[in-house]
C-alpha cells in the first residue's frame, strides 16, 4: 500500500498542459491548425495520456479568443472534454463583425481585447486566462 500511495503522490506532481491556438469553422486566421486538424490534435494527446498515465499526468486544452460571433462554437468545445479552455486575446471582434487586426490604427486595441477577455470570462466557458499584458503590446510608453 505504501508503494502505492508513493506512486500516486509522484504522479500528481508530473504533470504537462498542452494548450494549442484552437482552430475556427472555416479556418478564418493564420497561425494556428486548422479545423480539420483538432480531432488529430486531440487524439493523438489522447493516445499519449493513455500510455503514459503511470509517469505524468497529461492535459490536454486549448488557447482561445473569445469572439462574440463564435459563442456556439464555444459550447461545442465543451464535447471534446478539453481542459483547459484558456482564454488568449490576441485580437477582438468589433460589434459590426470585422477583427481587430484589419484596423489601421492599433493604438487602442488594448481596451478592445480588455472587454472582449472580460466578456469572454463571464460567460463561464474559459477556466484560465493567458497573458493579459499582451494587450498593451502597441502601447507608447
């Protein structure tokens, strides 16, 4: 018994979180897999989570933009059972549709991602949020 309760205390402290830049219906942006490519993302984590699961604990989620057009999408994720869902702004969706990085003036894009990461955490979908400095990469100082 004590063998094992040794075992389980080294495995709770090896644990590895693999957080890609999650994909969108029709692969809209660059820089990231495209839809097509999650199941294999996911699968293939899978698989290792299973051979390895008496050294390390394996996590397997997604980096995320929370895009208020895209909320269904969100809510799909939840099937996938990925955890986990960190939110990441790196861009904003304007309310009339287009995103953030088509704008020719950067300058206040930090108060958009601001909001849209707020908007984003209160909705419940997102349990980590990921580099909020980002948003002020285009700030003068």
């Amino acid at each position: 018994m004590k063998n094992i309760s040794k075992r389980l205390c080294l495995l709770e402290q090896k644990k590895i979180t693999f957080t890609d830049h999650c994909p969108f219906p029709e692969n809209p942006f660059k820089n990231r897999m495209d839809m097509e490519q999650l199941s294999e993302y996911i699968d293939s984590l899978n698989h290792l989570k299973e051979k390895y699961q008496e050294q390390i604990k394996i996590e397997i989620g997604l980096e995320v933009e929370f895009l208020p057009s895209m909320i269904k999408f969100y809510e799909e994720l939840k099937h996938f059972n990925l955890n986990p869902l960190i939110i990441g702004q790196h861009f904003y969706q304007h309310p009339d549709g287009p995103f953030s990085f088509d704008d020719e003036d950067k300058s206040d894009e930090f108060i958009g991602c601001c909001n849209a990461m707020i908007e984003g955490m209160k909705t419940g979908l997102f349990n980590v949020v990921a580099h909020p400095d980002r948003f002020f990469r285009r700030c003068k100082i």
